[in-house]
C-alpha cells in the first residue's frame, strides 16, 4: 500500500510540475538571456555525451553499446559530464539563439570513460582523434523555452552558470510521462539505497559506524529498514536538462538516533555503545538532518520518436565553410619550450582569425550584398556577424616537420545564413 501512495505522489507532483506552467509575463531580455544560455548548455551536454557513446573501445563497439541508457554507467557518465567548463564565453545573437562551448580535459574523459567500461586497455582513439590541444569540445545550441514555471526562471537567474540548475521542460522534450514517472522511481529507489550506505557508514565513535551498532541480527536489520524506508523526500523530483532526474531523501539526525537507542534495546548482537555516544551523534556529524541524493533516467522505450522534419533549403553559400590557416615559428628568445610553443600557438590562431574575417567579409549573401556591404549600414548584424566569427573551431593545431605550429580554423556558414534573414 505504501509503494502505491509514494507512486501517487510521484504523479501528482510530475502533474503539477506540467500544469504549474502557467503563461509567465514577458520575460526581460537577461532573463531570455538566462534561458537560453541553459538551453544551450544542455545540448552542449547532450552533444558531448553522445560523441563519448559514439566512440569505440573495441573494433565493433561503441561506449554507447556497453552503457545501457538508464543504467549506472549511463547516469554516471552523464553526472561526470557536469563538471565541464566552458571555453570562452556565450555567444548570443539578434534572433535569440544563443551558442555555448563546453569543454573537458581529454585524459580525464578517456580514465572516466575506462571505468565506467571497466576496461583499462580500451581502445578509445576515435576520442583522442577529435581532441583538439587537449581538449575534447562541443557546442550547444538552444534558445529561451516558452514554458518554463515562473519558480524555475527564477531559480535559473539565480543560480551560477557552472551550477545546472532544473530548466524543465529543457533535456524532456522528447520523454512520454511515463518515462518521468520511471525516472523518478528509479530515482527515488537509488536515493533510499545511498542514505542507507551513508548511514550504516556514519561514525557514532571513530571506532564504531552505525553498522557496527546495529549488527547483523535479522530484527536490528529490519527495524533500520523501516527507519530507513519511513524517511522523507526532500521535495519534488527534480527533472534536469541533461535527461537525469534527481531526488533526495532527508533523514533528522535525531531520528536516527531514537531509531538506534530502539535497536539497541531490542536486538542484541550488535557493539556496545553508550547511550551519551548516540545522543553526540549529531555533534560528530555536524549537522541536524543527512541528505542523500538518487539519479534516474527514463528508459530508452519511452523516448518519442522524432518528429520527421524537412532539412531547411539552403542556398550553396550557406551549406559550406570557411577555412583559414596560418603557420608560426616559437620565439627563438623564450628558454621555456612548453611558452615558446604556446606564443606560436596564438600567434598562429590570431593570424588565421584574421584571415578568417577577411574571407567571412566577402561572402555574398542572398539579397546581392556581400557582409561587409550589410553590416556597414546594419549594426545589429554587424555585431552578430562579429559574435559569428566569434565561434570558429580549431580544427588543426599540430606543429610541422620544421619546427613551426600550425592552426587552423573553420567556420561553418549556415547560422550566418540564419541570422541574416533577420527582418527579410
């Protein structure tokens, strides 16, 4: 009967969480700034996780082939994954599309992607192939969602940018209710098992844990199971944008102590422990309440089919790139080898950014104007052609058979063609 009520509050709070989403007034133009930064964010997110699924261990399979979505693997990818940084800042246009470069130390992904495979000799060049210095990047594209819950804007404004923050609908677009509904299950039920590890973990003494106290006796087992299973949650599931649901299990400290003084008095077996040692629990912990948080992931089953979708026709301008390279030998003057490779680096990138701007300034657009033409008289596209040229990837940075470093970059033509039907 319990699993009954707790699944109907699960419901009831993913219903409300769709019908608190009233018509919020018209946002500032920070706040749509806000939004659209994490929409971005998270298809940042998503890109890098699935370019990490796509990359093989082995000759005919893939990292995606070994993590089932929704399993730990799956979940611990994803969690790992946040801790990436953003190279450079936002990029945000006149049309409110907004672009954000994530990036995360290349080494670090392939040991984590290692673990989670626990496989130490996996074979993953297809990742140290698109790694560029270092780095492996992606870049997410989104704009301000329509129906966000006023609550949510405003935990999003006030939330740091290298914090992710719940932005629902964002990353549950394309997940059926059911599939929140089983997230947060799956949820719920790994955020019981990891109170139940922290607890049995937590010292009463620096000699004893809870465990220690409690015992293996069968009757001191299941009245902490029944403690355990009698916590609360800590508010509603939490849907974030990067697919995963959160939901966390809140356990007074004082609680679990009545509950340890029960066990103690009734189930023998487990060590000695004074009472004034229970009752200084809280103390040791340094805090009134634990909390412990559970991740889940809709299964792959109630994912909704992507809606077919004709690709937009674009001009040929538009469907290519621009490229631009430059060579730059280090400074014979610098002892340090490691700064004398890097200031041939960024002498070489800013020397091919140039070259960049020139070709970029050249383009012909659509209405028979070239770039250069329209954003002499046209300052908002002049500053989006400028947050444009903004994005260009590094595509090469190698040094050469002469001693020089090498770089260059690119820059693919479509958001130009884009932002430049802006009032067409």
């Amino acid at each position: 009967m319990g699993r009954l009520v707790r699944a109907a509050v699960v419901c009831g709070w993913l219903c409300l969480a769709v019908g608190a989403r009233a018509a919020a007034p018209e946002e500032s133009a920070s706040v749509r700034q806000a939004l659209s930064f994490r929409s971005a964010q998270a298809d940042a997110l998503r890109r890098l996780a699935e370019r990490i699924e796509s990359a093989h261990f082995a000759p005919e399979a893939t990292v995606g082939d070994r993590l089932e979505r929704g399993s730990d693997g799956w979940i611990s990818l994803r969690l790992f994954l946040r801790s990436a940084r953003p190279a450079g800042e936002p990029r945000y246009y006149s049309d409110g599309v907004t672009e954000v470069d994530l990036e995360m130390p290349l080494e670090a992904v392939v040991e984590e992607v290692k673990k989670l495979l626990h496989d130490t000799a996996a074979d993953l060049a297809d990742l140290r192939a698109e790694s560029v210095e270092g780095y492996l990047r992606a870049t997410g594209v989104g704009r301000a969602p329509e129906d966000v819950a006023p609550a949510a804007v405003a935990r999003v404004v006030a939330t740091p940018t290298d914090v992710l923050p719940e932005v629902y609908p964002v990353g549950w677009e394309n997940i059926q209710p059911a599939g929140r509904i089983q997230a947060a299950r799956h949820a719920r039920i790994r955020a019981y098992q990891a109170m139940g590890e922290r607890i049995r973990e937590a010292r009463v003494t620096p000699a004893l844990t809870v465990a220690a106290v409690v015992g293996t006796a069968p009757a001191a087992q299941a009245r902490l199971d029944v403690f355990l299973r009698s916590l609360p949650l800590a508010g509603p599931p939490r849907m974030m944008p990067d697919g995963l649901c959160e939901v966390t299990v809140r356990a007074p400290v004082r609680d679990l102590i009545a509950a340890l003084k029960e066990i103690r008095g009734v189930a023998a077996g487990g060590a000695e422990v004074r009472e004034e040692e229970l009752d200084g629990l809280s103390v040791r912990l340094k805090t009134d309440y634990l909390e412990a948080t559970g991740c889940g992931a809709a299964g792959a089953m109630f994912r909704k089919p992507s809606a077919p979708s004709e690709a937009p026709l674009l001009p040929d301008w538009a469907a290519g790139y621009l490229e631009a390279g430059a060579m730059s030998r280090p400074p014979e003057q610098i002892d340090d080898r490691e700064q004398a490779r890097v200031l041939a680096l960024r002498s070489a990138k800013a020397t091919a950014l140039a070259l960049l701007a020139k070709r970029l300034d050249a383009v012909g657009l659509d209405e028979g104007r070239t770039v250069r033409e329209r954003a002499a008289k046209d300052p908002v596209f002049q500053q989006d052609v400028k947050t444009f040229l903004e994005s260009a990837e590094t595509v090469v940075s190698r040094e050469t058979e002469d001693g020089q470093w090498e770089v260059v970059v690119r820059l693919p033509l479509v958001r130009l063609y884009e932002f430049s039907r802006q009032g067409m």
